[in-house]
C-alpha cells in the first residue's frame, strides 16, 4: 500500500479576515479529500490488477486439469440424472448439460466470484482514480478564480491541465459512455472515425474502444475521436502530489506543523 503525504506547515492560515481563512481551510481540504480519495481509488486498483494477473498465472498453470474437471462433471451429471429419476422427468441431453453447468457454477461461487465480476474490479478503481483526479480539477480551477487567493494558484491549475492532458475528455466519455458507444460527441456531434495505433491498441477507424486497460493505463475513445488516456500510476499520483503540495504552500501558516493523513487509530 502506497500512502502519498502531504506536510502542512501549520494548523491555521495566517490572514487579517477571519472569514477569508475559514474559507481558504475549507477549500484547501476539500482539495485535500480528493488528493486522499485519489491515492485510495490507486491502492484497490493496484490490489485488484494484481489479483487479476495472479487469476490469469493460475489459469494458464491450471490448464492439465481437465481430467478432474471431467470427473467433476461426471459426477455432478450423475447426481442430476438421479434428480431426474427421483422426479420421474425426462429431460434433453443439452439440458442435462445446461444444468451440469448450473450446478458447478453455483456451487464455485460460493467460494469465488465470477470472472465476470472479479476482473472488472480494476476497471472500477481505475474509473474511481479518473474521476477524483477530475473533481480536484474542478475544484483547482474554482479555488484559483476566488478573490485574494494567490496568483499561484492558476499556474497550478495550469500545470494540472498540462501533467494530465486527457483527463477532462476521458472523464466525459465515462460521464457519456451511452452516446460514445453510438459515436455521438459533445454538442451531439457525429465523432470521426480515426484509426487508433498507441499504448497496445491498434485498430481501424471503424473499431470505437470505450473500456481498455493497457498495464496500467486506462483508454477510451474522446469526444474528437482520438484515443484519451490515463495513468492509473505511482508516477500520477506523485505528480498531483506535488500539486497538492504546492497549494498548502502557497499560503503563510501558524501552528504545529503537520503530517497528512494522520496517524491510524
């Protein structure tokens, strides 16, 4: 688990307006939830790819068992034709086989999630990441438009903009996927169809990819029909890091100095 850490130099912010420096706190700290939410949504991503690359060892190791997978299914397939005889029913040989299945995939998840589930958890954190990088965005640019903030603070809202170009239109096709997925972009616009050659994925134009992960890099096609990407990375988080930083230092502050997050209790 990776735990990125801010260091606030005080506990209050040194102003002449009372009113002013509650609201510097409370706009600093809402830019601090998303830094925290952040760093929350990168650590269950890297959890969940790791138990997916760990699921796909075991499957490939796994692949000479079928002679116990036979087995099982021949003696899930006795137990429902001896059902069948108890009920005096007759039943279609591909029906047999259709509860066959039911059978053993009902009784593997009590044990385990289904595929389908388990692996779309990293797809899940990724988009969390995406979007709490997106609301500290948001936030960034409303904070530096407040009156008698530092001027600083649009540089960093404009480095935000720089370390994580994509960001906005990734975030809008998540936000729109349903007129993505029918080529339909922003002011309801037709999206052109544009060859996509990057990051693992090559595809002719007429191919949309809206759901990928490639290692640890989300893509989705944006609103002008190129292909949008972030990092769901160490490397990201290190760089909103540094933003976050940059905003705490940005003001004069009194008090004890203090680490962020705080300590466990």
């Amino acid at each position: 688990m990776a735990i990125f850490e801010i260091i606030q130099p005080g506990n209050w912010i040194v102003c002449d307006d009372a009113v002013w420096g509650i609201q510097m706190d409370n706009l600093i700290h809402g830019l601090e939830s998303q830094f925290f939410e952040a760093n929350v949504c990168f650590n269950l991503f890297e959890t969940a790819q790791a138990a997916f690359l760990a699921r796909m060892v075991e499957y490939a190791s796994s692949m000479d068992s079928w002679q116990s997978d036979r087995a099982r299914r021949d003696d899930v397939r006795k137990q429902v034709e001896n059902d069948l005889t108890q009920a005096s029913s007759t039943m279609s040989e591909d029906e047999i086989s259709f509860q066959v299945d039911v059978r053993i995939a009902r009784d593997a998840w009590r044990s385990a999630p289904p595929r389908e589930h388990s692996d779309r958890l990293q797809f899940i954190y990724a988009r969390a990441f995406i979007y709490s990088l997106d609301l500290f965005e948001k936030l960034l640019k409303d904070f530096s438009a407040t009156p008698n903030v530092p001027t600083f603070l649009a540089d960093l809202h404009e480095r935000m903009l720089n370390d994580f170009p994509c960001l906005r239109q990734v975030r809008n096709t998540l936000q729109h996927m349903d007129e993505r997925a029918q080529r339909i972009g922003p002011n309801k616009r037709a999206i052109p169809a544009v060859p996509t050659d990057s990051a693992g994925i090559k595809a002719g134009a007429t191919t949309l990819v809206l759901d990928n992960l490639s290692n640890s890099t989300f893509q989705t096609v944006m609103g002008d029909g190129r292909q949008g990407s972030v990092d769901v990375t160490a490397e990201s988080m290190q760089r909103l890091q540094s933003i976050m930083q940059a905003i705490v230092d940005s003001f004069q502050w009194k008090g004890t100095k203090e680490l962020r997050p705080s300590v466990p209790r």
